[in-house]
C-alpha cells in the first residue's frame, strides 16, 4: 500500500483563490491489478485555465485538475515498463493508479539533456496551444505582424518564437521590465511593459504603425479592446485565454468591439488545443525538433516541494513566473 498527498478543492473560488480553498489530505493507494501502473509524481504544472475549468469540470471535494510528470513506480502494464515516465492527467497527487488509457508516453525522440520537465511547457501543452494558435486559427504568413500579450508566460513565449521562426515580426507585452529583457533574450522584434508605458495605444501604434495582421490573446478586458483597434483590415484574432477576467467577482463589461470587427471585416476565434490532439504526436516532435536545434528557448519558475502546489497556483495567477510555472516534487 501506497499514500498519496492530494490537494482538494474544499471550495469553489470565489474571486481570487486563497489558502483556505484547498486541503492537503492523504490518500491510501491499492496495488495496482493486472493492466494498471503506479505512477509517482515527479513534476507538477500550475496553469491559468485551472482557475476557470475549476467551476465547470469539478465538484467542491475533488482533487485539483492538472497535469504533471510521472514515473512508473509499479507496472503490470507491458506499454508503462517501471522506470518509464508519462504525462499524465492525475491532477495535484504524488501518487496514483490508474489503467494507462490516458497516459502520454515521453516520446522516444526526447532530446538528450532537456529536463522532462518540458513536458509540461514548451514540448507540452502550452507548445501546442502555441502551434495550434498560430497555425491553424490564425494561419500565421511569413512576413507577417503578430501580437502578443502575457508574452513572458508558458504559452505566449513560446508563440512569440514560432513566429520568428516562420519569419514573422512579432511584438509582445509583459507585466514587468525583467519580462521585457527576457522577451528580447527571445528575439522578439519589439516587448514593452504595459504596466508603465504612458499610453497602450500610442505604444502599439509606435511597435508597429501599419497595425497587426494576427493577434494572440491571452489576456482579455480592456486592455485587448485597445489592441483590436490597432488591427489591419482582415485581421485575424485567436483567443487562448482571459486571464485578467478569471478572478473577477463581477463580470467585466464593454468596452464592447462589434463596431471595430465590422468595420475592419476581423476575424475572432476562441480556440482549445485538444480540438487537434490527433496531430499531437507530429506537433510534438517538431516542438522538439526546434528545443534541441536551439530555435526554441524556455524559461521555468519553479517552485519545490508538492507542499507548495496552492502557493505556486496563486503565484502564477498574479503573474509572479516568467515562462512555465512548475513543481518539482
């Protein structure tokens, strides 16, 4: 027998998430039956869409969604031999059994010297968002303007770079100078503060004054409406996140931008990665294609120990990481 720590949502959120909305508790594990693996938990993720999925995929009592990194402790499953290590969906537990159906094998083709950790980032998750958004919504064109905002974060860094790749100019925004210094580090052609420029839509006009073919929302509210209105004619949004809205005890209103999306003719799609989970495996290896030639840089907060999950959850939502926030165990 096995115990696991989980962290429990005792509460739902109710504006910003404190301490008192989760609980540490032990769990007993069995052994696991003929097809099943015991997975221990070596890396965890904290990320924005946690704090939203939370009122529509959890019931007050269950563990904390999330993903994390495991190691195959036990095995009775010939895929998992022990030793191995997943992505797996277990959510905030060191320990857990399961029968292997949702487990994600670290690819054979993992790049020699690069932390499995990134199997939660920049090879992981927030990468696929960044592939997804940028290829299929926005159909990203070699030439091309993009913005990006919460450009230091997990997803929007790593959007940023894929852009240079393809040989697009990209302007990011972050919360913080040092943010700004690690965007540039990155190769972004223009990264500003937006929490100390004078002027956001006089910055965005200067960063590039023939406006912005493509648009890479992570952030909704106010701050986006001044963005759209930089936008060329035909300009295409994909909407990731809303990150400035998530915490909010009362729902933001206007400005609103139906005026602006006619008259420019926009086009505004929301997207979610797993819509194309059946191109994972490709999209991954290129992911990595890209790490290992050096193209594709990353950044981790990290935060250790499993004691500190709901700490580095807050964290993350204040914007306290630059690039992927992660728990080493």
């Amino acid at each position: 027998m096995v115990q696991a720590k989980v962290w429990i949502l005792t509460k739902y959120f109710d504006g910003f998430p404190k301490d008192s909305n989760f609980e540490l508790k032990i769990e007993e594990l069995p052994d696991p039956k003929d097809g099943e693996v015991l997975l221990e938990a070596v890396f965890l993720s904290v990320d924005p869409y946690m704090r939203p999925y939370s009122k529509f995929h959890m019931q007050e009592g269950d563990v904390m969604i999330g993903t994390q990194v495991a190691k195959v402790i036990q095995s009775k499953n010939p895929a998992f031999p022990e030793g191995s290590h997943v992505v797996s969906h277990s959510g905030w537990r060191t320990h857990s059994v399961c029968d292997g159906k949702d487990l994600i094998p670290i690819m054979s083709e993992w790049p020699e010297g690069v932390p499995l950790s990134l199997a939660l980032g920049v090879i992981g998750m927030p990468g696929l968002t960044a592939v997804y958004g940028l290829e299929e919504v926005l159909q990203l064109q070699k030439g091309e303007t993009l913005l990006v905002n919460a450009a230091a974060g997990a997803v929007g860094s790593v959007v940023g770079q894929i852009a240079k790749i393809k040989g697009c100019k990209v302007v990011g925004s972050a919360g913080t100078d040092a943010k700004v210094a690690f965007l540039k580090e990155l190769g972004f052609d223009v990264a500003f503060n937006y929490k100390t420029v004078s002027s956001l839509e006089e910055e965005l006009k200067k960063a590039a004054p023939d406006g912005y073919d493509c648009f890479f929302e992570n952030v909704g509210g106010p701050s986006s409406m001044v963005a759209l209105q930089q936008m060329k004619n035909f300009g295409r949004i994909a909407v990731c996140g809303a990150i400035s809205t998530y915490n909010d005890g009362v729902p933001q209103t206007g400005p609103f931008p139906h005026l602006t999306m006619i008259l420019k003719q926009l086009k505004m799609e929301g997207f979610i990665q797993s819509r194309w989970d059946h191109k994972n495996p490709e999209t991954l290896k290129r992911l990595a294609a890209w790490v290992k030639e050096g193209k594709l840089k990353s950044r981790e907060h990290v935060t250790k120990g499993f004691e500190n999950m709901p700490a580095a959850f807050m964290g993350m939502l204040k914007g306290e990481n630059t690039g992927k926030a992660i728990i080493a165990v």
